[in-house]
C-alpha cells in the first residue's frame, strides 16, 4: 500500500514522525511505502530529518521562497503532484 504524506508547514514532527513510523513497521507490523510531498513553507524543511522517505517537493513553491540551489530531492510540477496523488492509495494532508 503506498501512502501519500501532503506537508504544507516546515518541520511539522507529528507529520515527520507519523510517515517514518508508517515506513519501518506499518499497521500491522509490515512497511508500508511512503512518500512525502512538501509544498508551501514545507518546503523549508531540512531533508535531512527525512532520511529513509521518499521525499519530493513541489517546483512553485520551490521557486517561489527562493531555495532551489538549497532543495536536494525531487521537484515536481503540479501535472507530477497529480500523478502522485493518483498512483497513492491513501493520501493525507497536514
């Protein structure tokens, strides 16, 4: 099952902790493949407390606080948000 972490805020714990947790034991013991989609001042985040995810973030919002040289996973436009959203079988915003 893969599962779809939407993050809008930078360094939201319970949302970091929540995919980590979902990622090495699941819900019933088992890994569950989990992304995260970073967008508006989630983008901001350090990358480096999502170590073991899969991370992206999204391109605009990106561009739009400037942090492209410092952003070191993914960028998708929204077309790849999109796809993202449809390929995930659960997908929860924070």
């Amino acid at each position: 099952m893969k599962i779809l972490h939407i993050i809008r805020d930078k360094g939201h714990e319970l949302a970091i902790s929540t995919a980590l947790a979902q990622a090495t034991l699941g819900g019933q013991g088992i890994a569950q493949e989990v992304a995260i989609l970073l967008i508006h001042d989630a983008v901001l985040t350090n990358s480096d407390t999502l170590k073991g995810l899969k991370v992206f973030a999204l391109k605009d919002d990106v561009e739009a606080r400037g942090v492209g040289a410092r952003c070191n996973v993914p960028l998708l436009d929204y077309k790849g948000m999109l796809g993202l959203v449809f390929e995930s079988y659960r997908v929860i915003t924070w």
